[in-house]
C-alpha cells in the first residue's frame, strides 16, 4: 500500500503488545493495563478495552466510615473505579503525560486529580491537607498510596522531580505539585508580601515547602483545581 493509505495509517498507530507487564506504556499518554484481576482507575479514563471486563465507581462504605466523609467532600477530583476482569484496558486523561511507577515497600503522595491507575496490591488513602484548607477554598486533597505494585499517574508535559534534602528544602506552587514521597510532610507558607503586590488571588503567595529527606515531582503547568480564598 502506498504512503498515507488507510492502511499505512492503520499500522502506524496501531496498539502494540510490549511485553512489559501489567502496565504498559501503549503512547507516552495512552495507558495499557493487561488485566487479570481487579486495578483502581480515575474515573472516566477508559478510552477503549477488549475482553470481559466490569467498571464499577468505588462504593463510600467499602473502606469504612472515614473514606466515606473524605470521598464526600472530594467530589469528582478523587473519585476511584474499579475495573475487574480479564482483558486490556486503555486509559488516558485529557491527554496528559504518563509516567508508570512501581512501588516496592514504598510510599508516595499523589494529588488526587493526578492518579490514572493502581494495582490492588497498594493500600490507598485519602488525605485532606488542613493547613491549605484555611487558605484554599476545599483545601487539597491528595492520595497516599503504599505497598507494592504498579502506579500511573499523569503531567501537563514532562514531570520535573526535586531531591528534597535537609540542606536544600524545595518550595513549589500547590498547583504545580503532583506528587512527593511518603515521609515528607510539606508545610504551607504564605508570602504576605507578594499577596499585598499581586492581589490575594495569586498562587505564588502561597507555597508548599518539602524539609527533610525525599523527593517532590512537580509539572511544569499550573492546574487550577481549586480558588483561593478572598
């Protein structure tokens, strides 16, 4: 077949096997998980599938009372689905990069809009950072996750990550911030000064601020998820 034929067109971009596992990398923004059991997915992230596989949202109840109030004010930011079954499934987010992690005794935070897929070996929860509660309307909800097994998360363009050291702490824009490692506990500082330049409503004047020893991932490209407060 000649050059640009339907043909030509379909070999080029059609899905590959890559042998790769669980999780694969099917385009740097396509996902592909060979499924045999059961993975948490964001929801609305299946773009295709083949096989016999089940999509149900994560019941509030099915991880105690807790979750049930954490998911209730989350909204659709953290809402989870089970896909279980066998098959392949394609998950994508707005056409956001995707970097595959693998967990092996690990812990890591990842802001919850930025969670694609988990296997069910990793325990998960949701967290509420207070502290920005107070100066963000709804505050910031993340999602801890640790154990073992694969992790997709997702990036406007290519992630960046700082090493976080007692020497060097890292301060980022929470609405940069994607993720950063399970032993750290940012805390939230506020620039009066460049509030009272550039209006209250700007994001530099407020700040995460990583101390100790980890890392934090942030993504070049301020996602607004939430306002802040006037």
């Amino acid at each position: 077949m000649g050059r640009y034929s339907l043909e030509d067109f379909i070999q080029s971009t059609e899905e590959r096997d890559l042998g790769q596992g669980i999780f694969e990398l099917e385009r740097e923004r396509l996902l592909e998980v060979n499924l045999n059991s059961m993975v948490w997915t964001k929801m609305g992230s299946m773009v295709a599938y083949t096989g016999n596989i089940k999509f149900t949202r994560e019941g509030v109840l099915e991880h105690g009372l807790g979750k049930l109030v954490k998911v209730s004010l989350t909204g659709e930011g953290v809402s989870l689905t089970k896909a279980e079954g066998r098959g392949k499934l394609y998950l994508a987010d707005k056409g956001k990069k995707i970097s595959v992690l693998k967990l092996e005794n690990d812990s890591i935070f990842v802001n919850g809009n930025d969670i694609l897929a988990f296997e069910n070996t990793i325990n998960w929860d949701i967290k509420l950072m207070k502290k920005l509660a107070g100066v963000m309307a709804g505050g910031l909800f993340n999602v801890k996750l640790e154990g073992n097994g694969m992790v997709a998360i997702t990036t406007h363009h290519d992630p960046v990550t700082f090493r976080v050291t007692k020497e060097r702490p890292v301060f980022t824009d929470p609405n940069a911030t994607v993720a950063w490692s399970g032993n750290l506990e940012p805390e939230i500082k506020t620039d009066i000064s460049l509030k009272s330049f550039v209006g209250r409503g700007s994001g530099e004047s407020i700040q995460m601020v990583f101390r100790g020893e980890g890392f934090v991932v942030v993504q070049p490209y301020e996602e607004i998820y939430f306002q802040a407060q006037t």
